[in-house]
C-alpha cells in the first residue's frame, strides 16, 4: 500500500495555536488534516515563511501529538508578496522541481485549505499542469461531529471525467460555441461540421491568422464575423472587428488605408489617417480577397503580423498593432505563389490554420436547414412572416437538392432565391406557381453566366491550331470540363464534381490524379487554369 505524503501551507490565522488551553477545541486546517482517521497522512511538508517559524514549530508538535505516524517537515519558503502571481508561481514551481517524486511508493496530494487566493490558485496550476504529481486535497470544519477539532477532509481529483456534471457543462459550452459558428443553423454534412468544431476549438485557444478558402459566396465574411463573436464573447478581445474587402484597395489609396499616413504624406492627404490595422488593435482584421493585396503591400503586412509593428505611410515613427489576422480568399494561393503574385513567406504564416468553406452543391443535405434560415433573416429584416405552401416547400427544396441547381453563387444565390420568394409571395404565402417562377429566374441566370464563357474558353488556354485539330467531341468536353475547374479552388475539388459517381466504385478515389491524366492529353495543367 502507498503511504501518502502532503505538501501544505501553514496558515498564519486558521493554525494560530491561541492559548495553549484553548488549542484543541478550535479547528486547525493542518491539525485537522492529520487527525482523520481513514486517512493517515505519513509525511507532512509544511511550508512557513521566517517569520512564522515560531508558529511552524508549535503545530508540527501538536501534529506529533494527535498522528504520531506522521513525519512534519517544515520547509521555509519566504514570500515577499504572497499576492504576487510571478513570484509564488516560481517558488512553488522551483520548490516542485527540486523534489524527486515517487508515484509509484507514494500518493502525493497538496493541501488547498490555506495561503492566499494566488497561492491556492498557484496550487492548482501546478497540479493541473502536472509539475506536481498528484491530487488536491482540502480540509474544513466538520458541523456534525463532535469534536470541532477534527473536521473533514475532501480529496479533489483533477480528471474532469469524473465529474459528470462539470463535463457535460463543457461538453454544453462546446456545442454552443459549435452552434453560434453555425449561426444557430442545424447543419448534417459531416465534413462540414468536423471543420467547424476545430475552427471552435482554434478561436478559443489560439491567436495566430487564420485562412478561409472556398469559393465566392461560400460564407467567408459571415464565418470570420462569428469567429470575432465568438471570442468577444468569450472576453479573449477586447477590440473591434474591422473588415476589409482587399479587391477594393488600389493603388497608392491601398497601403495609407492599411497602414494609415501622416498628413501632406501624398497629394490629397490633407489630414492623418489611422489605417486599419491600427483600428484592428486587440480585435481582429479581416482582410477578405487578401490575394487581391499588392506585393509591396504584402511584405509590410507580413512585418506587421510578425512585428505587431509598422510605419504608416510618410511617418518615421512606428506604430504598435497587436490584432489577430483572419485572410479569405476564392484563389488558390499557392498558384498564385508559382505566378509570383502572392508572396511565399506571407502564405507560409498565414497558412497554420487554414479551413476550405465547402461550395453549397457540396452540402446539399444542409439546404433545407439554410432555406429555413433564410426565412427567418427576412423576417427579422421585414417584420412580415412568410411561410411555404407545403407542396411548393417541397417542390424548391427537391430542386435546390437535385443536380439541375448548381448554386454557382452558392449561398448568396440562395439568399437572393429566398428573398425574391418571400417579397412576391401573395397573402404571405409561397406557392407553387412562384417556386416555378424562381426556378426558371434561377436557371435561366445560371445558364447566361457560363455560355459567353464558355463559348470562348478554350481560346485562353490553347492556341488557334490546337483547336482546330480537336474533334468536336473533344472541345465539347473540354469546355465543359474547364468551366467546371474554373468554378474550384483546387483540382481535388474538381475532380469530386467531375467523377461524382465513378469515385464511389473505387478503393482509392484519386480525383486530382484522374483530373491531371485528363488535362495533360491537351499539354493542360492545373496551374495554366488557377
């Protein structure tokens, strides 16, 4: 059987020995501890600073006295400021690192009752980070016994499994924070939600950037919102969200709206401007399109990021930004890298937690759930409840599902759909007539955005010779597979949408690969497309 050693503070009040007389009827944390009967503590360290040495000595007697099985070792650890968290975290960690512990001969338990609030917590992350190994134990008075001396003992068990209560509290906490990012929608797609739910646990430990990719409309802004919601709820920030569309800075306007500028710095900069990384400050920036961004701008941005320091444009002064970055983007970076419009080493820093934001063709199973949202944003927006005829309901949702909707701007076309529903719906109805009418809208829009296109694709990838010796086969298929590439932000994304079916039936899916053969028999690769 192990013997059980304690580590504990002496308390300056609670231990006071008092009259000599009156010592034994008064509770005494570290008295109480080694009084207990079902629990035999055969090693005590009390820890006491010079000054309580006196004190020290008198209850280790009275230790002595009630548990002679017990060995007190007093150990003097002088605390200028017990309520200094810097200094009593590193003496109790150098006192921890000192020791050789054995939790094979031995149960150690550190005793919480007594010290200040910084050294009970101090005790706990030491426990917690498991620099101490071993479990929390605290005494108190004991109301229905007897002898007020003796008191009880509750032993504190850091394994949060155990604890159903508190577990499914976290577990509670969790999937709010999973369902706040969702916007409260209840989504099915499997992929979709395993990236959400890291994405949740990134927000709430981490401030490194973060990059969203996918296509337009896939709801970037929307998700970088509730990211920076998230943790303003959570009190990680105390700044604001600041959201920048990259594709609509230009030119010299580009690095003074970033960074800011002094006054007079340019023609027309007749006042300072602060910039937005500087309004970001202790909040979170949002630099949606960021491979719109200029390479000059680019490299200042990475000295920012890694600096949380810059100049603004005209100003030898440097100005100090601490914000966490969140990138978006519909282009594949790494294309962009090889075309030497995207520098390599800003990738390379904003890349550690980068989430592709799935197309809507991809979750269809997640439609009817974002119809419903949809509905209830018009109502928020109008004040007019608008409601489905049961047969159109399902008439938009067997469409919206089915291959004929491609939902090119994914969910802003749903969006849009929704709104021209609810807006045209007659007695606040939807009806089967006006589903009709949608689909038609919708199709015919689809179909108007890819046939110019398509029309003239293959004029930007090969020359006037390689098309004339193509079959008409060949250029049918071409094109079709082109305007589907041109829709993906990566070749593995494309080859799900190509070889949809045929993936099923195999062991290995190999889309990219399947894709790559295909394109190489026209001397096409992936990056002549990106």
């Amino acid at each position: 059987m192990k013997s059980a050693i304690v580590v504990s503070i002496l308390g300056t009040q609670l231990d006071y020995v008092g009259k000599r007389v009156d010592r034994w009827a008064r509770w005494r944390p570290n008295v109480s501890l080694c009084s207990q009967e079902e629990f035999i503590v055969n090693k005590l360290y009390m820890m006491h600073d010079t000054h309580s040495s006196r004190l020290a000595n008198n209850v280790a007697v009275d230790i002595e006295s009630v548990s002679p099985e017990t060995t007190v070792c007093l150990e003097n650890i002088n605390f200028i400021d017990p309520w200094d968290f810097e200094e009593v975290y590193a003496k109790l960690y150098d006192w921890c690192h000192q020791q050789r512990f054995d939790t094979e001969q031995h149960d150690y338990f550190f005793h919480i009752t007594t010290g200040t609030h910084v050294v009970q917590i101090c005790i706990f992350l030491l426990t917690e980070s498991g620099h101490f190994p071993g479990r929390l134990i605290q005494t108190s008075p004991d109301k229905h016994n007897q002898n007020k001396a003796t008191g009880k003992i509750q032993i504190i068990d850091l394994d949060l499994s155990k604890y159903d209560q508190l577990a499914t509290r976290f577990d509670k906490e969790h999937l709010e924070g999973n369902a706040f990012l969702k916007g409260g929608i209840q989504t099915k797609n499997s992929a979709f939600n395993k990236l959400i739910a890291q994405i949740e646990v990134v927000a709430i430990r981490s401030d490194d950037p973060m990059l969203l990719t996918g296509p337009t409309g896939a709801g970037k802004s929307q998700l970088a919102t509730r990211i920076y919601k998230l943790k303003k709820k959570r009190a990680i920030l105390k700044g604001e969200l600041v959201s920048v569309n990259c594709a609509t800075l230009r030119g010299e306007n580009a690095m003074a709206a970033l960074f800011g500028h002094t006054k007079g710095a340019f023609t027309g900069a007749q006042k300072e401007r602060s910039g937005y990384l500087l309004t970001a400050n202790n909040g979170v920036l949002f630099l949606d399109e960021i491979g719109e961004l200029g390479l000059e701008e680019q490299a200042m941005l990475l000295h920012a990021i890694e600096n949380k320091t810059f100049h603004p444009v005209g100003s030898d002064q440097t100005v100090a930004s601490d914000f966490q970055l969140i990138a978006g983007t519909n282009k594949d970076l790494k294309a962009e890298v090889e075309k030497g419009l995207f520098r390599e080493d800003l990738l390379a820093r904003i890349n550690l937690w980068s989430y592709q934001l799935p197309a809507l063709k991809d979750r269809k199973e997640d439609i009817p759930a974002n119809i419903d949202y949809e509905m209830g944003l018009f109502e928020q927006k109008t004040g007019q409840r608008i409601q489905f005829n049961k047969e159109a309901k399902q008439l938009f949702e067997q469409f919206a599902m089915s291959k004929r909707a491609v939902w090119r701007g994914n969910f802003r076309d749903l969006s849009s759909a929704i709104t021209r529903l609810c807006t045209l719906a007659s007695s606040s109805r939807i009806t089967v007539t006006d589903v009709n009418d949608e689909i038609a809208r919708l199709q015919e829009s689809w179909q108007s955005n890819v046939q110019p296109k398509a029309s003239n694709r293959l004029a930007h990838y090969l020359s006037e010779e390689q098309i004339a010796n193509l079959d008409q086969f060949d250029i049918a298929q071409l094109n079709y597979v082109l305007s589907i590439c041109e829709q993906h932000s990566s070749m593995a994304s494309a080859g799900r949408e190509l070889f949809d079916v045929s993936r099923t039936k195999k062991a290995q899916a190999n889309d990219s690969t399947r894709l790559q053969k295909y394109l190489r028999k026209f001397n096409l690769a992936w990056s002549d497309l990106a």
